[in-house]
C-alpha cells in the first residue's frame, strides 16, 4: 500500500529494531501504530522523494540560463538585445513607421495650404491645427523607430508620396474638405494600427501587443471621436461665414488632431 503526497510513504510490517526518529534534517520520522488484531506498521517517509519534489519547485538559475547563454550572438551585425521577435513583426512595424510619417507629410501639406495669404484661415494658421498634427503623426513614428531599436530589429524607412496641395472643393469648400480628408486619415492609420495588433497575435508577441494598445489605439479613437465633431459642425455651417465661427472654436480649444 502506497500513500501520494508531498513525501512518499510506504506501509510493512514494523521491525522493532527500526524503532527509531531521524533527525530533523533527514526529514524522516518512523511511526509505530498498533492495529488490533494485526501486528504492529511503521510508515516511512523517502528522503530522496521529498528532495525531488523540492527541486522541481525551485529556480536554478545557472542552469536555466545556460539554454539562452546559447542563443548569445557572437555576429557584431547581429542585436543582442533581440528576443521572441519575428520578422513578421519587424517588417510590420516598419509598415506603421511608412504609414505615420506619410499621414505627418499629408497634414504638413494641408498646414500649407491654410497658411497661403489667399486663403486666411485665421484660426486654422493662428492655432497651427495642421501643422501640430502633422507633429503629433511625426512623433508617433519616431516612437515606434525606438521600438524597433529596443526590441532588436532594424528601422527600415521607405520612400513617400508626394501629397496634394490644393484643398479646395466647389461644393464643400477647403475647411470641410481638409476635415473629412484629416477623418479618412485617422481612420486608416487606425485600421493599420490594428493590422499592427493583429500581427502580434498571430506572432503571439505580447508584448508587442501590449505596446500597440497603451500607446495608440486609445489615442487613436479620440482623435477620430474629435474629427468627426469637427466634419458635423462644418456641414451645418457650411461654406462662407460659418467657417469663420468654427475657426474661432478652433482657436478656443487649442487640440490638434
């Protein structure tokens, strides 16, 4: 008969010789129970069994270690710092790093547009909304450029589109234009931002993904909430003076996009 436990015990037949206690450090008592009717039992608890248990349980970390001291490159071009992340990831947050400077170029544009002495927007040059979101995009690639640089990969910057320079539309008119178009930006960068996120998944990168949703996505719903605000509030103005009393909200808030 055998006991499972923590300690392996095992039941036979009592020898009164072996009536004895180990001391505490052997952590193996013997015990004499009378069963009536039968003879005496002693039950012993295995030292070795107990030790087992115990190692199984406890870090060793000069031997664990010894399995990543083998994944250590000794190639100077290689990263030191890179681990668990793939290529997939890599390239992809390179794509978000394309992405973010090509929506910061289009903004730099529209901020041009609006500063042109022919068009005199006066909050949206006075309050610099284009240009501080063309800011705000510009930032964001930097942080994931820091990204890639901490997790090991290499930043690969691409080429850019030239973007278009004139905002103006007949019906719409540039304001209205300019914001529908900044709400299609922010849109899209989201839905890249989640592409981002999805490749973590696949990759199972936590951390990655967790990188994604502290530092954009939240960020990235209130700017399409606020853009969306301004689109609404410039199609009940419409072209003309109204433009004028939104620019002046504009002016009030100081929020880039």
């Amino acid at each position: 008969m055998h006991c499972q436990s923590l300690y392996s015990f095992s039941v036979s037949p009592f020898n009164a010789s072996e009536s004895r206690f180990y001391g505490a450090s052997s952590a193996v008592q013997l015990f004499r129970r009378n069963v009536a009717g039968y003879g005496g039992f002693m039950i012993k608890a295995s030292r070795e069994a107990n030790n087992r248990a115990i190692s199984d349980i406890v870090f060793e970390p000069f031997e664990e270690v010894k399995k990543e001291l083998l994944h250590v490159p000794n190639v100077p071009q290689a990263s030191l710092a890179r681990q668990k992340y793939t290529d997939h990831c890599e390239f992809a947050i390179n794509e978000q790093i394309n992405v973010e400077y090509n929506v910061s170029y289009v903004y730099q544009a529209m901020y041009a547009y609006f500063d042109r002495d022919n068009i005199a927007s006066y909050c949206l040059v006075a309050n610099s909304f284009f240009k501080e979101s063309s800011e705000e995009e510009r930032q964001h690639a930097e942080k994931l450029m820091e990204y890639q640089n901490k997790r090991g990969g290499k930043v690969k910057l691409q080429s850019m589109l030239m973007p278009v320079s004139e905002f103006d539309h007949i019906e719409k008119g540039d304001a209205l234009y300019a914001m529908e178009l900044a709400l299609s930006l922010e849109k899209l960068t989201n839905e890249k931002l989640l592409n981002l996120h999805r490749v973590a998944d696949q990759n199972n990168d936590v951390q990655l993904a967790d990188f994604v949703e502290s530092e954009f996505l939240a960020e990235q719903l209130e700017a399409i909430k606020k853009l969306s605000e301004y689109v609404a509030q410039l199609r009940r103005v419409a072209k003309g003076h109204g433009v004028w009393h939104f620019d002046q909200m504009l002016l009030t808030n100081g929020v880039a996009a």
